[in-house]
C-alpha cells in the first residue's frame, strides 16, 4: 500500500481536537506493537501542520537520549546543536522555546526513557505545571509496555489528571482492515482478516498481486517471513509470563472455559491460571468471553487467543516448523494447513466478523431496534444431559436475537432456517428474532417477519453502517 495512510479516522479526529486546544500540554498513546501508534502521529502532525519533534526513546542512558533529542531537533526544527547532558534540560528548553510558538513533542516508547531518569514522571509533571499557560508545547508519551503507559494516568500517578488525551490504539476491526487489501474478493478479505487480523504493521505487507495462500505462506510459513519475526517479538515479550506458552498452547484450537484450560494445561492451581490468564489480558493477547446469559461467571467464561496473527501462529504454524524445515512452506501449508484453515479456523472468525458487523451497524443507527449487549449464549440442561453454545446473541429492549453464522460453499436452505430455529426452542433462549448470515447466500428461504438474512456481501457494504 506504499505510504498510504489508512483508516483511523476516529483517532485521527481525537489527536487533532488535542493538538488544538490550548487548555491541555500532555498526551497519552498506547498500544501494542505494529499497532500502528507512530503512524498515526506523524499522519496526525502532518495534517496539523504545526512544527514538531518525533524522537523514539533509546535503553541507554540520560545522556544518550539526551544528545539523541538535540541531534533529532537539529534536523527537524533546524536548532543549532546545544550542550545539554540531561533529558531534563533538554525539555525545559523546549518548553521554554514553545513560550512564543506551537510546537509538539513525540516521545516514543516513552517506558525507555521512564527507567533511565530518576521521578521521570515527575520530572515531566512537574515542567507541565510550571509552564502551563505560558508554553504552547505539547508532549505526547506514546509507548507499547501497556502496563507502564496505563499506570502513567491512574490515580496517585505524578501525571494523574494531566493528560488531555489518553488514547489505547487497538486492531483494527475486518471492515477496517479490508482497506488494506481492497482488490481481493469479499471472501478472500475474511480470509486474510483471519490470519492477519488488524494489526497494520502486518498488513502492509498483504501483496494484492499474490493470492490468499501465497501471501500466508510468505508471511507466516516461510522462516523468514515477516508474520513469523513480529510472532517471535511478541512471544519474547511474553516469556516473562511464567507458563504464558503453556496456555497459549490450549488455547490454540479454540475457545475454552476455566476448568478446560486449567486441565489441559495440567497447571497445579487455580490463582496460578488465574494470574497468567489476567496478565495475558492486559497484554491483549488473550481475551475472555462472558455468556450473554452469565456475565462474570467464571464456570461459563471462555478464553481465546485474541490476537489473531498469534492465534494463526499457535495454531498453524509452530505444530508445523518441522515439515516447513522438511519439506518446504509451500508443501507443508497445503498439507497441514490449508483444509482445516478453510473449513474450522476461518468459520470461528467469521463468527467474530458478525459481530464486529452488528456493532458497526449499531453504532452507525442502523439496527431497527438498538442492541444493548452482544455475546455467546451458553446453556446447560443436566435433566437432559445436554448442554450447548450459540456464538452471535444480541440483547435489545425487545429480547434476545440468535444469528447463525455460517462459512460454507452451499446456499442455506428452509429446512436449515427452521433447524436453526428449532434447536434454539430446545434450549432455554427465547428469542424475538432470528438472524442468519452466509457465504453462499440463501436458496428457496421464504421471508418472514421474525427472520433477517445477511449474505456475505452486505458486511462489506459501507450502506449497512
């Protein structure tokens, strides 16, 4: 996509209402790697026009980043070279500076730079107050150690309260990141959302020219490949999590509640589990799910790999490193990848694209009735000795509505609706309506008042949202 910036409007939006107000010195950008955090603020101060400094943070020294910073202005703000040993001084001169001209300060991977000056935060809290009202400087601390850049803003923090944005970049949705590969058909693009996910620094590297399996190969299966090297950086991160492999490991086929996890990784406790799970969480590598009918609920809570470039890896790639090094990627794909890839990963994440689609829709006005909360439906009928989960439920003021999703080569038929509504009258889950949403579209299915059908084509159409 070459330096074409895509998406992001909301976030533009909120750094561009900062960078305007004059009432507020600190901003706070956060996110994991290859989120795309840099990105949007050299596209942000871009369309801002006003002058800036965007310096990356080195582990080094005080000095080095000090002598760093000076060399970063000499070339972008045309200063001449100064003398300066301290990051401190550095910023009071350029708070100093700012008193009679707007100027903006990128501090990235702020966390570096946190470690190496003693009160960091309170060094920087306290040239905000000082200067406030007198300097037109603005500092952003923009960072990927989540834990550090959330604490930079919580309550007792030196910063706590002085901050006039605090943005988390998250992945992009399916919607977003089909921008990035915008030639593809529409079942390609949930193809590759689900082994790329949402991530732009992995998109990038889609090449339009390639079909869906060339370009997983390329990036995930070859040693080299590019989705294999941001996999190894994000693994070398969590090997400071005690057991985060073993878990990631369970989690590799899908979804699982406590109780299955805590057996299959045959960990010898329960608040062991817990806290690698809590960890992985606040990392945004692995999610849970709480049933629409049992919010908080740990024996019906299911846990997934969240990030879908990882969950491919888990998966598909790390089982396989053998045959690759064997038998090459291209053979080792099509023999242990490519049928279950099709025919069971991909459907799971269709599943999560519906109900990035209906949120979409929601938020856009779009529902004919606005949807209060969306998730699984898990039930449990031991009297029956049955038990079983339904992946899309949306709750609304009406009632619950239960979409089947499914990801298949042939049409949906009547007598598949009415299945569909039958097994949900066997369960305890009333619904006032019923939704179905299709690859293949929909074959002698008769229109009702109490049905809607999505065919595959409709997520991707900017109308519906």
């Amino acid at each position: 996509m070459g330096n074409e910036f895509i998406g992001r409007s909301a976030e533009l939006d909120r750094v561009r209402k900062f960078l305007d107000d004059p009432r507020h010195a600190l901003g706070v950008v956060y996110g994991r790697r290859r989120i795309g955090k840099s990105r949007l603020l050299t596209e942000a101060l871009r369309k801002c026009g006003c002058p800036s400094v965007f310096f990356e943070c080195r582990q080094s020294s005080d000095r080095d980043n000090a002598d760093k910073l000076l060399a970063a202005m000499e070339v972008q703000l045309g200063l001449p070279r100064m003398a300066f040993q301290r990051m401190e001084e550095v910023l009071e001169y350029l708070f100093k500076y700012a008193e009679d001209r707007p100027l903006v300060l990128v501090l990235d991977e702020y966390p570096h730079l946190q470690k190496l000056i003693a009160g960091g935060d309170g060094v920087i809290q306290g040239l905000v107050d000082q200067y406030e009202g007198k300097s037109k400087l603005k500092i952003i601390l923009c960072g990927s150690h989540m834990d550090i850049m959330r604490s930079l803003v919580e309550h007792a923090a030196p910063l706590y309260g002085r901050a006039g944005l605090v943005l988390h970049l998250k992945t992009l949705d399916y919607y977003e990141a089909s921008a990035y590969f915008p030639t593809f058909s529409n079942e390609d693009k949930v193809r590759l959302y689900a082994a790329f996910g949402g991530s732009p620094g992995l998109l990038r590297h889609i090449d339009p020219g390639k079909t869906v399996r060339e370009n997983i190969i390329d990036v995930f299966m070859e040693p080299d490949g590019v989705g294999t090297t941001l996999t190894d950086m994000l693994l070398s991160e969590l090997s400071k999590v005690e057991k985060a492999n073993l878990v990631l490991s369970a989690l590799a086929t899908g979804p699982l509640r406590f109780s299955e996890l805590l057996a299959k990784t045959g960990m010898e406790s329960s608040p062991v589990l817990d806290y690698v799970l809590k960890k992985l969480d606040k990392m945004e590598v692995v999610r849970k799910e709480f049933p629409i009918n049992a919010k908080n609920d740990r024996r019906r809570t299911f846990y997934s790999i969240g990030d879908l470039p990882m969950r491919f890896h888990r998966r598909f790639v790390e089982p396989n490193m053998d045959n690759v090094n064997y038998s090459g990627a291209q053979a080792a794909y099509d023999a242990a990848v490519e049928e279950e890839f099709e025919t069971q990963y991909v459907p799971q994440v269709f599943e999560e694209i519906v109900k990035q689609f209906l949120i979409r829709r929601n938020r856009a006005g779009k529902m004919p009735v606005r949807i209060d909360d969306i998730g699984t439906y898990f039930y449990n009928l031991p009297e029956l000795r049955s038990n079983g989960r339904f992946g899309v439920v949306t709750l609304d003021k009406n009632g619950c509505v239960c979409y089947e999703v499914k990801f298949r080569n042939h049409p949906m038929t009547q007598a598949e609706v009415d299945a569909g509504k039958l097994q949900v009258a066997k369960s305890p889950l009333v619904c006032t309506r019923f939704g179905f949403v299709t690859k293949a579209g929909y074959e002698g299915v008769a229109p009702s008042s109490d049905l809607t059908l999505w065919p595959l084509d409709d997520l991707f159409d900017p109308e519906n949202f």
